[in-house]
C-alpha cells in the first residue's frame, strides 16, 4: 500500500517526469523556431531527473522523496533572494498572521540573516520591548535548543506558545562577548498600528504609526480627528522602527495628507507594472509635518515617508531609511502550499527606487565589505530627483531624510538593566510597597538609590563610570515604568519620550519654524553648508 506521504511524493516525481515530457516538445518545437534557451532549460530540467533517480539508486540509506522534492524547491527559490519563499499551508497561515493585528507570542519582528535568526524590531509594549531585546540580537536558542540554521517559520514556531506560559530565549548581541538569557512570559500580542498619538506642550501633535496593517487607516483618522479638535499647529509623525506591512494601507494612509488621484508608487517587474493612486477625497491639512524615520523604518514606511517627501507634505528627518522595496507576491500551489515570489521593485513618484540591493545578499548571509556598501550609498545618494515643487531629494536604496538627526545610544550598563527587566520588576515592588500611591512621579535621590540597591541584588554590576554616563536614563525610565503602572502606557510614553534626542531635535523645528516652507528652505541651507 502506498503512504499518503509517498503518493504525494509520487504525484511530484511523476509531474516533474511529465514536465519534462512536454518541456522535450517545447524544446523540439523551440529548436525549429532557432530558440537554443528552451532546449537548455530542458536539458536542465533532465538533468535535474536523472540526478534525483541516481541519488534514489545509490544512496546508502533510503531518503524521503517529499523531503528531497522539497529540498530541491527551497534551494532553487533560495538561489533568487531572502523575499522569495516556499510556505506549507501552516506556514503561511503564519505568515499573514502579522497583518491582522493580533498574534500570540513575545513580541519581535524577525528574519534570517544568515544562520541565525535576528531581530529586526521589537513591538512596543510587548514583553520582548519591556525586557530589552533590540534590533540586531541575534537568537541562539530557544528553551536551551539551538535554532541556528532554523527557517523563521520554525523558529516563530518554537517561540509561540500558550498565554502566560515561560519561554527562555539565548541571544548574542553585536558587542557583547557572552550570551545573553531573557526568561519571557507570552502574551497575546495585539498590535496596535497607531499606539500613541497626543498633543504636546508647544501645540504640535506627536502620532506614532508603529505598522501598517488592515487597522492603520481607521486608526489614524481617528487620530488625527482628535488631535486637529485640540487645535495642533504642527505634526510628528513617528515611523522609527517601523518595519512595514500592508502597501494599500500605505497608500491610503499618505491619502490622508495628499488628497485624492495623486500617484503615491509604482511597481516595476518583468511582467507587470502598477500604479497606485490615492482614491479618497480629504480635508486639506496646512500645518507642518515631519516624518521621523530610522534604519529599522522599512517597505510600506519608506513608501509612506518618501511620498510626503515627493509631495512636498512633510519633511523628512531622522537617518537613512533601511531600503526594502521589493514586491512579493504569494502563489497558491496545487497541493494547498504556496510559493512567495519577489515580482517587482518600488519607484516613488519621484522615480527613487526604495529597494537597496546590497540588503538581500546581506540578509543571505553574503559578506559585504565596508567600502562595497560605502560604494553603493554613495551612489545612491548622488542621484538627484525632484519633488512636486521642484525641491531636490537624492536616494535610492531607501529614503534620504531632508535632516539628518543623531538618535541616542545606549550604554551597556543600560542595556544590562533592561535586559534583566530591573526596571518593570523594581517598579511593581515598589508601588506594592507604596499602595500604588505617588503624587508628582518625581524621581527623588531616595528612589533612585533604592533602584541602584536593588539592581545590585539582582546581581548588577557598575561603576561610579556607569552611573556617571547613565543616570539620567536610569531616573527617566523608573519615572516611566511607574508611571505604567498606574496611568498606563500611553502616559508612559510620554515620559520616555522627553529624552529622545531625534524628537527634542524635530520639536526645535516647529519652535524656529513656523511653516513647512520655512522648513524646508533650512534644510536645503543645511545642504548647502555641509558641501
């Protein structure tokens, strides 16, 4: 009796044997008509057959035909680029889970750079963003198992679980000689697209779009309608380690600010082209925008940040966005998987090119040197395009801010402290202490030592060296872990954000500036200077 297993196995020999059949006459009729590529394709492909039919011969043990079949999927979609994908039915059902708002899990966007599985964001409010994690770890293990070499589909595998239950998670960090252990519990992580948006003290409005998923649109009008109600002069609006989403979510969400039948992107391939336009008609919003991007802003976020920059809507401020703008698309296959298949690039109307080529061989692993990606942003950087209003952008390989502003760093022992979660655990004893009872928030010296004693059992190190360059941090976010606690985290938010340094240097525009012209004629002068 044949295995279900083996059938589906046969069904894949025997299809690729009739492929070959008719790829025979393809290449007789193809000979005749003088197109030699069609009869090398199916010397290939017989090739490929007789390769399968000695290794089933020969080989000492017996072997899994769906196992290699699959194999031999994944090496040929994996000699493309990272973006291009075979998927079970699971997997992809995994895969689109991000887009819906809710999952359960920790709380990281990942993917394979190489060997290893890596961060590319946390989510925030998440349990993986109130521990620490961070962009660039890279994950080990996963309950004491090694996940290097693991796809992601099996490694998000191995870190979801039932809510409230521990996962232990071994990271290495660029930087940091020893692993590091993170004991995380689960959570169902719903992801809000606009977690926080509110009215800061000089009037402008601060709207953080952490995704862009089915929910970003409805959000941001929402958004947006109460934040014009309190009469904002200004907005921010903060795409920093925005890794993407949804591109119809884009389009309508720069909609919003563009008004209707403007072109937002096109997308370029070999057998097909698109242009995509904003549809909706929208009240007209006068006041000054900018649009604060980083490395990790990426995909529908560059798109987003580069339109404003097109359209002469906002001005970009921040660093040199990461460079994804490739287009997937997902292929249904006849045994209920699916192949993903990179099918075209992103042009902005500008005609920039968000995708950064030198990313896909870095996400595979290749090893680039210092002076190719110098090579490659210098040339990017020296292209010129032109905005709406004739204004001069220059890029390619992701969006090249207007300003560029220096974010924070932070130091080692900071990250220590984050990492061990000293500061949400410190913050629950303490308001237990305290009947979950404080006036103003203010971080006293009494608090602070009590922090710095309890960090020490947990078993801390630091020197006066690391207090030194870190206090200030240290008062800042035990102020925003209380406040948590009791006011919740769009309050909280509020509190981190007062040392930001890429927010303090964006809310020094609106004070000097008061309308988006004026803005941009600064930066332009900027240029000018730094030529």
């Amino acid at each position: 009796m044949i295995r279900p297993k083996q059938k589906l196995a046969l069904i894949s020999i025997i299809s690729i044997w009739v492929f070959s059949a008719l790829l025979l006459v393809m290449a007789t009729n193809a000979y005749a008509q003088n197109r030699p590529q069609s009869t090398n394709l199916y010397s290939q492909v017989q090739l490929f057959s007789e390769v399968l039919q000695k290794l089933k011969q020969f080989y000492v043990t017996d072997l899994s035909d769906e196992e290699l079949i699959k194999a031999a999927i994944q090496g040929m979609l994996g000699s493309t680029d990272p973006h291009t994908n075979y998927f079970t039915a699971d997997e992809f059902k995994d895969f689109t889970t991000s887009t819906k708002g809710a999952f359960g899990g920790l709380g990281i966007q990942i993917d394979k750079i190489g060997d290893y599985i890596t961060v590319v964001s946390p989510i925030e409010g998440t349990p993986a963003y109130r521990m620490g994690i961070t962009a660039g770890d890279k994950i080990i293990k996963v309950n004491g198992e090694s996940v290097v070499g693991l796809s992601t589909d099996e490694a998000i595998k191995r870190m979801r679980g039932d809510v409230g239950s521990r996962v232990e998670i071994t990271i290495g960090r660029p930087g940091v000689a020893e692993p590091l252990v993170f004991d995380i519990v689960r959570e169902t992580i719903k992801i809000k697209s606009v977690p926080y948006s509110f009215k800061l003290d000089n009037g402008t409005g601060y709207l953080r779009i952490s995704q862009f998923n089915e929910n970003t649109v409805t959000e941001l009008r929402t958004a947006l309608a109460s934040l014009e109600a309190e009469g904002i002069t200004g907005l921010i609006i903060d795409l920093r380690f925005n890794p993407g989403g949804l591109l119809d979510q884009a389009v309508d969400t720069v909609n919003e600010f563009i008004g209707q039948n403007r072109l937002v992107v096109e997308t370029k391939g070999r057998t097909e082209n698109k242009q995509l336009y904003t549809r909706f008609t929208t009240k007209e919003r006068n006041y000054p925008i900018i649009v604060l991007v980083n490395e990790a802003s990426a995909s529908a976020s560059e798109i987003f940040a580069g339109s404003l920059q097109d359209w002469d809507k906002g001005l970009v401020m921040g660093k040199n966005t990461f460079g994804k703008g490739s287009v997937q698309q997902l292929i249904p296959l006849s045994n209920g998987n699916g192949i993903k298949i990179t099918t075209s690039y992103y042009y902005i109307k500008s005609g920039r090119c968000i995708h950064k080529m030198s990313n896909d061989k870095l996400l595979k692993g290749q090893q680039l040197s210092p002076d190719d990606l110098k090579k490659e942003d210098d040339k990017n950087h020296k292209q010129v395009y032109y905005t709406a209003n004739n204004r001069k952008v220059y890029g390619g390989g992701g969006i090249q801010p207007d300003i560029i502003a220096e974010s924070d760093f932070l130091t080692m022992f900071g990250a220590e402290l984050r990492r061990k979660n000293v500061f949400f655990n410190f913050a629950v004893e303490y308001l237990v202490d305290h009947n979950r009872q404080m006036e103003n928030f203010e971080i006293t010296d009494k608090i602070y030592n009590d922090f710095l004693s309890y960090a020490s059992k947990q078993d801390i190190k630091y020197t006066q060296a690391d207090l030194d360059s870190t206090s200030a941090y240290i008062r800042n976010t035990i102020k925003s872990e209380l406040v948590r606690k009791v006011k919740g985290d769009s309050e909280a938010y509020k509190v981190t954000i007062t040392q930001d340094k890429q927010l303090l240097q964006a809310l020094e525009m609106f004070d000097r500036f008061k309308t988006l012209k004026a803005m941009f004629d600064y930066a332009e002068a900027q240029k000018t200077k730094e030529k």
